[in-house]
C-alpha cells in the first residue's frame, strides 16, 4: 500500500495497489491532474496539487482509493 501526504495542504492519499486493477478511471476524474499511471497501476504524482474533491476516491470500481482531508478530522478524538 502506498501513502503520501500532501506538502501545501493536509491531505493523505493512500492507495492499495493490490486493488488497482489499472482502470485509469481515477487519472482521468482527477481535476488536478494528481495521479497518473505507472507500471499498469494509479500512483500519486502531484500529491501537492491535491484540492482533496475526493472524486478519485468516489469513483474507484475497486475501492482502492483513500483520501483523507485531514483538516476536517477530528482532532480532539486524538
């Protein structure tokens, strides 16, 4: 599983390459051009560029998509 962080804004994109079956669904939704496809599968590229729409997410067949927005969580929880 691959996780990155967003550098100018709090967001976290985890993507379970075991899941990805490569169906590009989630490059071509991406409104901010964040993911691209490497060796068959999605892969971050410009995690700073990340608006956190959630459409890759939203959208993945496979459910093989996790962005957290991590401003909007709940930090007294911690």
């Amino acid at each position: 599983m691959s996780e990155q962080k967003a550098k100018k804004k709090d967001v976290t994109i985890t993507i379970n390459e075991a899941w990805c079956k490569g169906c590009v669904i989630c490059v071509e939704l991406c409104p901010e051009s964040v993911l691209e496809m490497r060796s068959g599968k999605a892969k971050v590229a410009h995690l700073d560029q990340c608006s956190a729409c959630m459409l890759c997410e939203l959208r993945c067949p496979d459910f093989a998509i996790v962005v957290v927005d991590n401003s909007k969580v709940d930090q007294s929880s911690e």
